[in-house]
C-alpha cells in the first residue's frame, strides 16, 4: 500500500499548479495549493503537510526565502524546490538553505511523486533516529543509578558535586534504595577509582569480628592468631571503605573507627605500632542515625564526623516516575527477558506505580525477575504483574481472616509474613529481601508469630 501525501504546492504559475496538482491528485495525494508565498503563508498550517513543493521563482517573496520561513516555522518538513534552467545556482544555495532537493522544471509527475516519497521517508528516519537518541540519553543511567525523578537527579548531583572529596560521606535510605549503588558511584567518579573499593557489612559480625576485620591483627594477638591479618582499612589504602549498616556497629568499634576518621592513624590488634592510612570512608544505614544517638546505640561525635557530606536516597514511592526506566533497565539486563522477548506493555505499568513499594527497587526487581520467570514470553501484562505482586499487594485478600474478627494490625502482620514465607518455600532471606526489613527483624516476628 502506498501512502497518500498531503502536499502543498506554492506557484505563481497558474498552469502549471493546476496540472501538478491534479496530476498528483489523480495518484490518490491530497493537494493543497497557493499563488503565492503570501498566500501560503496567510493561509496554511504547515503542521499538518507530509512535504512542501515551491517554485524557486515567484514574485515579491521568492522559494527561497520562503523556504527560510518554513524552515524557522516548520523545520522537520521537507521541502522540494522547482526551478527554471536559468536559476540552478540559486537552487544550489536552496539546497544550502535547507531544501531536501531540487527538480528542474518542466518536469515529470514520476519524477515529483518520487522525490516528494523519498523526502518523506528521509525526515521519518531522521525523526525516529533522533527520538532513539533522545530516548537512549534520557534513559542514560549515571553510574548505573536508573532514573529521572528530580529526587533521584538531586542524588545524582550530590555524587558529581562530592566525589573528588576525601571527606566521609554518609548515605541514608530504606532497605533497597540503592544506597550501595551510590557508593560506588562515589568511588568510581573519584580519583581513587583505580584503588581498591572495600565494602564490610556491620550487620550480623559480632564487636570482635568486626574490628578484627577492619583493622587486622599481628602474630599472636589472641589464642588462635598463628599468623598477622592485615584489616580491610590496609587493604583499602588510597581507596575507599564502604562500611554498610553502620548503624550496627558497636560502641566499642565505633570509638576505635572515631579514631581512624579523626587521625587516619588505626592499632591492628595487639600490635605496639599504628598505621596511617589514607581512606575515604563511607558509610550506609537504613536507620536514622540521629535516633540512634537519642537512643544511646550511637556515638554523636562520630555521626558528626561520618555525616560530612550526607546522601539522603529517597524512597521508590517518592519517585514512580522512575519505575518505567528502571523498569526498561531490568529487561534490558535480564538474560531471560531477552531470551523470552519480554516487554511490559504500558497497561501493565498500572498497577507497578499504584504500589507503594516497601522494598523498594530491590523489591521491584525481584517482582519482575519473578513475572519474567513465570511469563512464556513476549509483552507482560499487568494482571501477570499482579499476581506477582498480589502476595505484597494485598495482604489481606477478603478470607483470610476469620470472618467478623476485627484484624489488628499484629494479626495482619502475621497473615502476610505466613504467607510469604509459603510463596517463598520458607527462604528467611529472600522473604526479608521482599519485605523491606532486614533478616533479623523477621526471624524476630517469627518467632513472635510462631511461624516457621
Ligand atoms: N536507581 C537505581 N538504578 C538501578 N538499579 C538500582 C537503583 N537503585 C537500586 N538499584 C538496584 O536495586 C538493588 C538494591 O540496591 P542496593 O543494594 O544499592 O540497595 P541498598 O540501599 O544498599 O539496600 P540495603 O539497605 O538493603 O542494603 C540492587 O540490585 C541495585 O542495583
Ligand atoms: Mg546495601
């Protein structure tokens, strides 16, 4: 099927335009025509033509400063110029001017009807081409942080602002935000990208442990020490140490971290000699830190000194606009979306940004990495999405409680974390990962649930 154009004809010649047009017309094109550049002007919409045909030579105005006007007006629409053998050379500087080609009158309709075709498919490509681009810049992730949202630019602006600085930053966010994405972002955009970027997790390392781990010990230290361990603060020397839940850490460590960040100087453990190191420090937590202080959990004269520069990464909620990017970035990552040809249809974006993701993007990976292992393939849908999300979605589907008992939110609790860890074959982990809380804090309200 070949398409119709809408075209527009600007001629003085009275003639001419007649047998063009109807030329034209005859081959199924819609044809509107002008005497003038006037006229044309005064009278046309130039938005709505597929090309433009206008003699070179015309009274007052001429085709090329009228091409000049369309080109300020209307600058995708492609333009053909028709001229006498007397005034090529202007032609030529009509092509300089923007005009997709000339044509030397009289002329042919083939030769019109296939130039104006080529004209058109030329700015098609032109326009899908440069809406890739836009599209492939915008969604152009910093440092593999996905999004557009001002909340998320605004990190991203921090980080350009603050990664040459050697100063301890400290990043704040729930559980899944990305918080580890920006510390590496941090160390990747500095100078010490070509050092070493050591990370060590406070959660779950007992006092001795840690310390022993960030500062290593010498021969002997304590029963067992056979041989020296150098600490991960050596082994980060001229890099970056990114201690994550921080807020973990004991007071007892705390003091001799203090210590570090003030003096860059630390003890291995039973050793007599210090060592200066120069580390960027930093540090991650899910909790408020200045609640821990309040607490008595956290020392404040550290936090003063960690918070230096602070990185507060918001929550998903706070930024649905992002989910469609990262959203493509998943698919684009995901071996089995490719392998399967998976797409999300726009329809099934629905339901992802009416949710208020307590997990955050960890947990909307995981939901599609789930909607993608259950899909046969090609676009999902938002009910597919939906079941994934159901069991997070709505936790109490009507039934599940007995009936004309008022749920408390205890009982609610207990339902939804039950029947997770059934969806989830009673993996501890993976459950907490979807939740949002961290593994203890669910074992704690299993335990208090009776659940196993
Ligand atoms: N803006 C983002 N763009 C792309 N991927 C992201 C983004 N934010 C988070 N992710 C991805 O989500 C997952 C969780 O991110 P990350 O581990 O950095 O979170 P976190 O804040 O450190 O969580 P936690 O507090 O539980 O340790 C990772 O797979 C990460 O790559
Ligand atoms: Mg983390």
């Amino acid at each position: 099927v070949t398409q119709s154009l809408q075209i527009l004809l600007v001629d003085d010649d009275a003639i001419f335009r007649k047998a063009l047009s109807r030329a034209l017309a005859r081959r199924g094109h819609r044809v509107e025509t002008a005497a003038s550049p006037e006229q044309a002007l005064r009278t046309t919409d130039l938005s709505t033509f597929d090309a433009a045909i206008l003699d070179l030579k015309m009274p007052g105005m001429d085709g090329i400063d009228l091409l000049k006007e369309f080109r300020t007006r209307e600058p995708d629409l492609p333009v053909v110029l028709l001229t006498g053998h007397g005034t090529i050379p202007s032609a030529i500087s009509a092509i300089q001017a923007g005009a997709y080609q000339y044509l030397l009158k009289p002329c042919e309709v083939d030769e019109v009807e296939i130039t104006l075709r080529n004209a058109v498919r030329g700015r098609a490509l032109a326009l899908e081409n440069r809406s890739l681009r836009e599209v492939a810049q915008r969604a152009s992730p910093y440092q593999g942080i996905v999004g557009q949202s001002a909340a998320i630019l605004k990190v991203i602006d921090l980080i350009e602002h603050t990664k040459e600085s050697s100063k301890p930053a400290l990043i704040q966010g729930e559980s899944g935000t990305g918080k580890e994405l920006v510390a590496r972002a941090l160390h990747w955009g500095s100078q010490r990208r070509d050092r070493p970027f050591v990370t060590v997790n406070c959660a779950g390392l007992k006092p001795e442990l840690l310390e022993n781990e960030l500062f290593g010990h010498v021969e002997g230290a304590f029963t067992g020490a056979s041989r020296s361990k150098g600490g991960l603060f050596e082994i980060a020397d001229g890099g970056t140490l990114f201690i994550d839940e921080v807020a973990d850490m004991n007071l007892t460590v705390q003091a001799s971290l203090l210590r570090v960040v003030e003096t860059c100087v630390f003890r291995p453990l039973g050793s007599t000699r210090e060592k200066k190191v120069d580390v960027r420090i930093i540090t991650a937590a899910n909790r408020n830190l200045h609640d821990e202080v309040l607490a008595q959990r956290f020392r404040q004269d550290l936090l003063y000194r960690l918070e230096v520069i602070h990185i507060v990464v918001p929550p998903l909620r706070e930024r649905l606009e992002d989910i469609p990017l990262l959203v493509d970035a998943f698919l684009n990552s995901s071996v089995d979306a490719k392998r399967k040809s998976i797409t999300v249809s726009h329809e099934a974006l629905k339901p992802l940004m009416d949710y208020s993701w307590p997990g955050n993007v960890r947990e909307l990976f995981h939901v599609l990495e789930r909607a993608v292992l259950l899909s046969g393939g090609g676009p999902l849908h938002g009910s597919e999405l939906l079941g994934v999300l159901r069991p997070a979605f709505a936790p109490l589907a009507p039934g599940s409680l007995p009936l004309g008992k008022v749920a408390t939110l205890h009982e609610s609790e207990k339902v939804h974390i039950a029947r997770m860890l059934k969806e989830e074959n009673g993996n501890v982990s993976r459950v907490s990962e979807i939740l949002g809380i961290d593994r203890r804090t669910l074992q704690r309200k299993m335990k208090r649930y009776g659940l196993r």
